[in-house]
C-alpha cells in the first residue's frame, strides 16, 4: 500500500475521492448514515478507536462523469489504520471491506495508492 500522507503535530491527515459504481450512491449514502448515526454506529466507532482513526469525514460529490466519495481520513498513524481496516477480521471491518468492493470497486486487502498532495496552505 503505498501512502502520501500530510502530517500535522500529531496528526497524519489524508484526503481523497473514490468514484461510486453508477448505481450505488443511494446504497453508499445510506450505509454511510447508518455508520455515522444509524444501526451501525456503535460498530464503526469501535472499528475506528481499534484502528487509531480519530477522524474520518465522507461527503458525496456528483459530477458530469459520475459520483464520487470523497473522504478525510486523520490518525496519528495513518499508515498502520489503514493497514488494520485491510486486514482485520472483526465482523464490522470485513462488512466494511465488502461495501467498499460493491460501491466502490475498492478492495481494501489488495491495497491502494493514495493521492499525491500538492498543495496545503496553512496561515
């Protein structure tokens, strides 16, 4: 998995956006919700305070080409979160992976390459 990460005082933040497969932005959206405030919650809190994840932000961006997700990611060790969400194997991560395969095309496990950041201004 290769990784470029913005690193702050603490805090190693990356941003990036994942196009939805046509079809799947009401699913993306509704389970987003349910991790966030629904049936889910409890399980993807504990997911992220297991993976060291202390923030984690998703908005949805139509566009003349499709749908996007666009995600904010923010721990102290990014590169070890996201290691941990490819290969855990407690139930609400493996559910995790397998939504991210049906929305996204993404299969965590087989790794990913992050954005290369070229610009952030900070006053």
């Amino acid at each position: 998995m290769s990784i470029d990460i913005t690193t702050t005082t603490a805090t190693q933040t990356v941003a990036f956006a994942a196009p939805l497969i046509p079809g799947t932005t009401d699913a993306d959206r509704e389970e987003m919700l349910s991790c966030g405030q629904g049936a889910r919650h409890d399980d993807y809190v504990a997911s992220r305070r297991r993976h060291g994840i202390t923030r984690e932000s998703v908005w949805i961006q139509s566009t003349p080409v499709g749908d996007f997700a666009v995600v904010l990611i923010e721990s102290p060790d990014l590169g070890a979160a996201l290691h941990g969400l490819a290969t855990s194997d407690e139930p609400f991560d493996v559910w995790f992976r397998s939504h991210l395969v049906a929305v996204h095309g993404m299969d965590l496990a087989q790794g990913m390459t992050l954005p290369e950041q070229v610009l952030d201004y900070r006053p």
